[in-house]
C-alpha cells in the first residue's frame, strides 16, 4: 500500500504497475455490489481520501494509517469467527480482525508500530463536510498571517511512513496541535466515525490520516486530480492550494533556498514551482514573507 497519493497493490506480473485509489473506485462501480466492508492487509490505506472514495461501495473500511509489519493479518481467528457466525456483525467482525492483527505483529505493537481500526463509511460524509469547515477556517487563517502556526502545527503532527516524504498525517493529531476553530467538531465526527482500533490506537495515531502537501510539492497537482474524479475537494483543496503557494512563493520572496534545503539540508532540485498548474504567485503577492523564518519550521517526520 501506498496511501491516498500511490493506491495499493504493486502487480506482480507488471512491477510497474498499481491500483490508484481513483482506479480503485472505478473497479468498484463497475461492480455494482455493496460490500459489507473493504480490508486493507496493506501499509497506509487508513486515509480519509480512501474512506471517502470507498463510502458509495462499502459499509466500513479496515485499513492501517502506519505501514503495515511483514506478518499482516492474521485470517484464521476472523475467518473462524465468520464461519461460526455469518450474520456476524460487521464491526464485531472487525474488532476480531484488528486485535488478532495486534496479537499476530506483537513485537512491531510493542514498538507502536501497528495501527489498524474498523471506520463506518456511513459516517464519513460528515467527516468530510466538517473537514471542509475546518479548512475554511484554516484559509482564513492564512491570510491573519498564520501559515507559521499551521507550517509548524503540520511539522509536528503525527506522520506515517517516516523517511518517504508521503504527506500523510494523522487528523486529530494535527487539529489539537493546530488549535484552529473548528478543532472539537472535527474530532468529535472523526470519533464517531472510527469505531473501533483496539491497542492499536496510539498517541497521535487516532484511525484516520490526512493528505498534507508539504514537503513534496511536485505531486500536489497530480493528487488533487486525481481525488476530484470521486468528489474530494471542495474548501479543502482551496486551502491547499493558498498553502502551497506560500510555501513556494515564500521560497523565492524569502530565499533563494528551498523550504526543504532550509530544514533539513539536502538540496531540493524541485524549488522552482513557478510551471506548475496550481502555481499562482499572484494569489499571495499580500502575504508577509518577511515574517516566515524557514529555518525554524522543523520537519520532525
């Protein structure tokens, strides 16, 4: 699994090929089946964008926020469970599977490395309408001059698969640290919606990640198209779309180094985004720059 950015499911027989999450919901139309749940024995799959394609085709989703240990699931307890009990409840049958997942990764559990929970999609378009307040808010935020409260809010929120620069961090975990308006409605669906994740919730892992461009601006515009085709948008992609113009409008206002060189030293062959479809430099020619210093927002991922 590669999370909301690069879909599940490398094909064996075509290395080069996977399944994007809008190819995912294509498939799924074409079924035309209702399916009591979508399981992800995979890494990064517990995403908001996966749960909101998957809500037209399914009643819950069983998916992990962190990458996933080598052993994956375990079958037999969930299977037995099943046939034992096919009327089985779907979020009693998901509770088999997370903590028999728990049970089967114990010494990963033990490093907090295993994450899994049962989300009821029925519940997800509300997330979803209360993300959108949020991100309005945060839009608002933006141009009070609070991309420093927000950039380092993100910096500093809970990550998933440390080291590859994926963007994807916990919800909840961003909006306590945040602190924006908004913050207790969006935990309180988010609560909700998540029904169930056993030892496997952690601190800062609360059962939903979030797609944060951040610090690999070169594929928000491939992301944002791609989640449109099944109707994610809205006035959250209109704050990202403030937000990564003053990050790459604040590099060149500020300095001829990169957010990402600032932080963490490497050099970043991508800092100009000025050919970018979503570049728009126009847009935020009012913003502060001068009070942005780069050299403090710390990546912690």
């Amino acid at each position: 699994g590669g999370g909301s950015l690069y879909g599940y499911g490398s094909d064996e027989m075509n290395p080069s090929g996977v399944l994007y999450i809008n190819e995912i919901a294509r498939a799924l139309k074409a079924t035309g089946i209702k399916f009591d749940f979508v399981g992800f024995d995979a890494c990064l799959m517990g995403t908001v964008e996966t749960a909101y394609m998957l809500e037209p085709y399914a009643d819950y989703l069983i998916a992990s926020e962190e990458t996933e240990p080598a052993h994956g699931w375990d079958y037999t307890p969930w299977l037995d469970a099943l046939g034992a009990n096919p009327s089985i409840d779907t979020t009693q049958l998901g509770a088999v599977i997370v903590d028999a997942f728990i049970r089967h990764n114990e010494p990963a559990n033990e490093n907090g490395d295993t994450t899994l929970s049962v989300v009821a999609l029925r519940e997800i378009p509300h997330v979803y309408d209360i993300l959108c307040d949020y991100m309005a808010d945060a839009t608002e935020a933006l141009y009070n001059q609070e991309f420093t409260t927000i950039s380092t809010a993100v910096a500093h929120t809970k990550a998933f698969a440390e080291g590859y620069n994926l963007d994807m961090i916990d919800i909840i975990d961003f909006a306590e640290r945040s602190g924006l308006a908004g913050k207790a409605e969006l935990e309180q669906a988010l609560d909700s919606a998540v029904k169930y994740a056993g030892s496997s919730l952690r601190s800062g892992a609360y059962g939903l990640s979030l797609y944060f461009p951040y610090t690999d601006l070169s594929v928000y515009g491939y992301a944002k198209d791609m989640f449109s085709e099944f109707g994610f948008g809205g006035e959250i992609y209109d704050f990202y779309d403030t937000f990564v113009n003053i990050l790459a409008s604040g590099q060149s206002n500020s300095t001829s180094r990169s957010l990402k060189e600032n932080m963490t030293g490497e050099e970043d062959t991508q800092a100009d985004y000025s050919s970018y479809d979503w570049y728009d430099n126009g847009a935020v020619q009012s913003y502060a720059y001068d009070n942005i210093d780069y050299t403090q927002l710390e990546i912690l991922w």
